[in-house]
C-alpha cells in the first residue's frame, strides 16, 4: 500500500483500529507506518486473555513493514479511542527506535479529532541502541 498524503496515514490507522482485537479492553488502537519507499504499513492491537501475550498497534504496523522487505520508517500515526492523544508504551518506543531516526514525525490522534506531533527521539530519549553493544561477547 503507498500514499503520500499526511492524511492517508490517518484514514488508513482509523480503518484498521476497527479491526482491533480488543474484547478484554475494549481499548481499540491503529498505526500506520510510512516506510522510507513510500509504502504504508498498518497494524492493529490485538488483545489475548493472557494480557502480556497480546500485541500492540504499532509493533503490527512494524511486523508488516519488515514482512514487505523494509526496515526504515520515515512517519508514523496512531489513533485511539481516548480523551487525549496517547503515546506508544515504552516496549513499542523502542521498537520505533530501531527502525526510525530521532527526527522521525510520530502524529498521535484521538478518534475526536485531537492531535499531537512529536518525534520518535522526544518519545524516546536515550534509546538503547547497536553502538551500545560495541565490545559485547569480548
């Protein structure tokens, strides 16, 4: 899937939130991830009762990145149904971290139309990254 609309990246992480598999949390959240080529990737939560087994939005949107042969993300969106915009937990930040830069755009939007922009970087000071295993296993 390709777009270069911002706006497509909504419409299409709003299509997919409706998807979400959420019986447990009713908290139903989209992604979609532009790829450097262009391509959008989308991902869904999918809940399990065994509540630490289920699977967020974005690292779905990430999974089907890599899945289409791609590994750098160039903007990413995410939409819930909440009072304000939220964030990705900190698993999925990192997760983020790995394949985007520190300036990549991460919108966060609400399903009433509230919207907030920030970077991968600002979600995620500090990263852990490879440079930290320079000298591992020695």
């Amino acid at each position: 899937m390709t777009a270069q609309d911002p706006s497509s990246l909504l419409a299409i992480a709003t299509a997919v939130r409706t998807r979400a598999y959420a019986p447990y949390s009713r908290f139903r959240v989209g992604a979609a991830i532009r790829s450097a080529s262009g391509a959008v990737h989308a991902g869904c939560n999918v809940e399990n009762v065994a509540y630490p087994e289920g699977l967020c939005a974005e690292a779905g949107a990430i999974a089907a990145m890599v899945a289409a042969g791609e590994t750098a993300i160039a903007e990413v969106l995410v939409i819930a149904d909440s009072p304000e915009p939220v964030p990705p937990c900190g698993g999925c930040r990192q997760k983020l971290a790995e394949f985007a830069a520190p300036d990549v755009p991460v919108t966060l939007c609400t399903t009433s139309g509230a919207r907030q922009v920030t970077t991968v970087g600002a979600l995620l000071p500090g990263a852990f990254a490879a440079a930290h295993l320079a000298g591992a296993g020695a």
